[in-house]
C-alpha cells in the first residue's frame, strides 16, 4: 500500500512537472528575448544616443513619453551619473498585466547598476527595464526608471 501511495505521488509530480515546463519555458524563452531588448536600449542609454534610443521604444511607451521629453529626462537624470561602471541583472519576472498600462505580455528587469558617479551614500543604483511584447513578436521596451534601492 505504502509503494502504491509513492508510486501515485510521483506520477502526479512528474505530471505536474510536465504541465508546468511548457509554459516556463515559452516564460524563459519570453525573459531572455526581454533581456536582449533591454540591453539594446541601454547601451544606446549609455552611449549617449538619446534620440535613437527612443525611436527603439515600445509605441505605446512614445505616446506617453514624446522624444523631446524622453532625451530631457535622460539628460537630466542619465547622464549626470556619468559612465557604467557595472551592471548586474538582478531579477526578471514575466508579467501579463501592469498597473496603468495596457494589457500585454510584459518582462520586469532589474538591473543593479553602479555608475562612476554616484550619488553621496549611495553604492548602486536599480535601473528598471520594462520591454514589452509587440504584435509583430519583438521586444520594445515599454519602461525605464532609474532609482536608488529601497532600504
């Protein structure tokens, strides 16, 4: 009997294993393409090319952000850090809906960033990459923010 009931728990692990790969790993799939949008963009960022760096954004996101505007926030909060120094993925999570943007399939990335200047008391900085999937199956970042860690 003993046998019997590790017998039956194994096959409904292995079957909920099996019902769960599919879709972890079009989710996989989904965060590496993000992660490659999302460097795309900020090695534009980092170099400077505010410009293009916008004309590779999500259209949803250049709605909201005109690229006048998008330069000026690079300008004003970007660009004083000065250059990279380092910058580690820290988390991505595949995401399907957002607060305040519209539904869609999403990845949030988090980049801990150290920059060669930094603000007083402050070792990183998180860099917040939000591509987005689009119809034609890219990737186009949708979001980006630039915030000290929360304490």
């Amino acid at each position: 009997m003993r046998s019997s009931r590790v017998v039956a728990g194994a096959v409904v692990a292995v079957a909920c294993v099996l019902a769960w790969s599919p879709a972890w790993a079009q989710h996989e799939e989904a965060e590496a393409k993000a992660v490659e949008a999302a460097k795309a963009l900020l090695a534009l960022v980092d170099a400077g090319k505010n410009f293009e760096s916008w004309d590779t954004l999500a259209p949803y996101y250049r709605g909201v952000f005109f690229k006048e505007k998008w330069d000026a926030w690079l300008v004003n909060t970007r660009l004083p850090l000065g250059v990279v120094k380092s910058r580690t993925l820290s988390v991505k999570k595949y995401m399907t809906e957002l607060e305040g943007a519209p539904k869609g399939e999403y990845v949030v990335i988090w980049f801990k960033t150290v920059f060669e200047r930094m603000p007083k008391g402050q070792k990183e900085q998180i860099e917040t990459v939000v591509p987005m999937l689009q119809r034609d199956g890219t990737w186009r970042v949708a979001g980006y923010t630039i915030k000290p860690p929360e304490k």
